[in-house]
C-alpha cells in the first residue's frame, strides 16, 4: 500500500480495533488511519490519529466517509460475538451480515479496493473434526454467531468471485490481549482471568476446567492480518476465510500457567451457558493452507503468552 491511501477501521474501539488501529498506524502513519465505531476507543487510539463515529449500519455515511478520506481499504471489525449474539440474535444477524453487505457492496461498486472482515472459529460446529479442524470440512454451526460468521464467509467468496472483491478473511480463534478487553464471547475467560490474577483476586471460570479452544496472542492476531492484507493477490486463493492456529489450551492448564507467576491464585468453576458454545467448536485447528498460501506461522506459545501479558498488564 503506498502511503497516500486511506484505511478505513470499523469498529476500532473494540478488542481486535485497540490494538490493529495502532499497528496500521505505526506501519501506514496516523492520519492514514481512520478509526470509526459507535463508541469512544481506547485513549491511544482516540489521541493518535482521526476518530469518527460510526455505524456500519448507516451506509450513507460509510459511503460519504469513503469519500470524504479517500479511502482504499477498510478493516469491518464491528459485530457481535457468540454470547451476545445469542442473546438478541435478530440485531446479532443484522449487524454481522448488513454491515458486510454494506462493505462488499461499496467494493463491487469500485468505490473501494480491498476489504479485511474477521471470521472465527464459531464456523465450525459439533459436526466438524475436533482436532486439528481442517480450512476444508463440514461446518455446522450451532451458534447465532457462527451461522453469521459462516453466511459471511460465503458472501465474501461470492462477491470475489462475481465481482472481482479483493476480499480477506482470518478465522480468528479466542483472541488474548491487554490493551482492551474483549466483550460478550465466549473465549473471553482466557483474559479475564489474568485481570484477577493481577488484582490478586480468585477467578471463577464460566467454563469446565478440561475445556480445550483455540486461542492466540493479540501481536500474533495482528501480524497475521495485516500479513494476509499485504500478500500478493495472487496468493490470496481462499476468499471465504483462512484457519490459523496459534496455541490451544484448557482453563486448567492456563490457570497453571498463571500459577507460576502468582502462587497464590486461586480459580474455581461455575460453568454456564458458554460451555455449550465452546463443546460446539473445535479444540484445535489445522492451518497448513495459510502456511503454504502466505508463509502463516505463529510465534507465542502458553508460556510466552502468558508471561508477556502480565509484564504488560503490570505496566502502568
Ligand atoms: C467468541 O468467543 O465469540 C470469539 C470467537 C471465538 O470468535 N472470541
């Protein structure tokens, strides 16, 4: 991308927005960087370059900020995630496909280049392989969420292949992160968890402890993104949405992890609703095709992981 255009993020307040805002910043420069989303960001992102308020929803006014910012590529974070979306999945339904449509159809319009839209594990469902859950296989989701993610992903490959939408996709597992906490998913225990550890309070986990998921590290997250962004078109060939993998793990074995670091925390267990989202996905995922197509591969493990987010969280 050369530095005189624009990127447009949708959704920059939110857990994937805090921290990729800033990385496409210190990468393209601050004002090349439009952050938008219905609420105020974190401070960083809110003080280091343009923030508007947003709602995809409102496509006059994707449009008009399109235009306004010249902008070529747009990052569409905003959505609900699975445990709220399965609590309103009607407004869950018209936010993760209505904003897409949106998107994709400013793109097949011309008006914009190139498009960034998260997909997630959730697109896998009970009917999927649980380890080692392969790009290609049955998916039946059994969740609000993940029957969005998956519509989604279709629409992405529907619109590249019709109109040529130079479309981009990750299936993000549980994402762990620092700068802003995740809200309303399902995996968002794996940093909610370290808060408490840090206030030296106990933990109780909504989840059984031998529940395994696919996780990753937030600069893995964005090193990933912003590394499919970039790669050649040409060896783009999955426009639905690519399976990368980073670490999995039980609640139990992160809670030894953290043991390490605080003796004394202490976790216990109450599992709800979540624990039948989580049993509906994979417990670990094959990603050799993201590594053949864009050289994918991960860096932080559970003790790297861990031992980097109480070093930042301790941080003031
Ligand atoms: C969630 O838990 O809903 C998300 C996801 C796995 O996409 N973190």
């Amino acid at each position: 991308m050369n530095t005189q255009e624009t990127i447009l993020v949708i959704g920059a307040a939110g857990q994937i927005g805090s921290d990729l805002v800033l990385a496409l910043r210190k990468k393209y420069g601050n004002h090349n960087v439009i952050a938008t989303d219905v609420k105020t960001p974190v401070f960083d992102v809110y003080e280091s370059g343009p923030f508007e308020i947003l709602d995809v929803l409102d496509k006059e006014k994707v449009f008009k900020m399109v235009k306004t910012y010249k902008v070529k590529q747009v990052y569409l974070l905003a959505a609900l995630l699975s445990a709220t979306a399965e609590q309103n999945p009607k407004f869950a339904w018209n936010l993760n496909m209505n904003g897409l449509f949106n998107v994709l159809s400013l793109a097949s319009e011309g008006i914009i280049e190139k498009i960034f839209w998260p997909s997630s594990i959730a697109v896998f469902g009970p009917t999927s392989p649980q380890i080692n859950c392969p790009q290609y296989c049955t998916k039946e989701p059994t969740t609000v969420y993940g029957i969005s993610k998956l519509s989604g992903e279709l629409w992405c490959d529907y619109f590249h292949k019709k109109y040529g939408v130079d479309v981009r996709s990750i299936r993000y597992p549980g994402l762990i992160s620092y700068k802003s906490e995740p809200g309303g998913g399902t995996t968002d225990y794996a940093v909610h968890i370290f808060h408490r550890a840090l206030m030296k309070k106990n933990y109780t986990c909504y989840l059984k402890p031998d529940t395994r998921l696919p996780m990753m590290y937030m600069d893995d997250a964005i090193r990933a993104t912003i590394e499919l962004m970039e790669a050649d078109k040409e060896n783009i060939k999955v426009r639905s949405s690519y399976n990368i993998s980073g670490i999995d793990f039980t609640p139990d074995e992160l809670y030894k992890a953290i043991t390490t670091h605080f003796a004394d925390f202490k976790i216990d267990y109450a599992p709800d609703k979540r624990q039948a989202y989580a049993d509906s996905w994979p417990k670990s995922i094959d990603d050799s095709i993201a590594k053949e197509h864009w050289n994918w591969a991960h860096k932080f493990d559970l003790t790297t992981m861990t031992a980097e987010m109480i070093k930042r969280l301790k941080q003031p």
